[in-house]
C-alpha cells in the first residue's frame, strides 16, 4: 500500500496484520501532512492472533514506513504519578 498526501484517511479494526508486504504513508523527502488516524477496537476478553496478541499492528516480514510532519515537544512532564 503506498499513501500519498492527497486527503486524511481513518482506519478503523480490531487489528491489522501486514504478512511480506509493504506499508508505506508519505516518504522521507515527502512527509504526510494530513491527518492519519487509526482506531484499534477491542479489550482484553477478545481471542487473541498467536505471536501478535490483540489490538495489534503487527508486522510479520514486511515494512511499515510512516513519516509525517514532526512533532515538537515529544515529550511531557506528567501532573501526577501514573
């Protein structure tokens, strides 16, 4: 799947699973300037997928490339102990 920056998308699922493939949202020179939102469903009771578990973007002998605009700060200082 190859993600050019034409409009925002959603994906909504339970999990998403990417076997040998390639996923590929904007690129290094190129970075995906619209919005990017992915809903993962479900909660500890749901069967889980062997080696992934649930709720899972997982990658099994694939590529996820995602590059988008950077994010500053990338970290905050929390009000109360978690």
């Amino acid at each position: 799947m190859i993600f050019s920056d034409e409009t925002d998308m959603t994906f909504d699922a339970h999990y998403i699973i990417f076997r040998g493939g390639k996923l590929f949202i904007g690129d290094k020179n190129t970075e995906y300037t619209h919005k990017l939102t992915i809903t993962l469903h479900g909660n500890i009771f749901m069967s889980q997928l062997p080696e992934f578990g649930n709720k899972v973007i997982g990658c099994h002998h694939c590529t996820i490339d995602i590059h988008g605009k950077e994010k500053s700060p990338t970290w905050t200082y929390l009000a109360t102990t978690v």
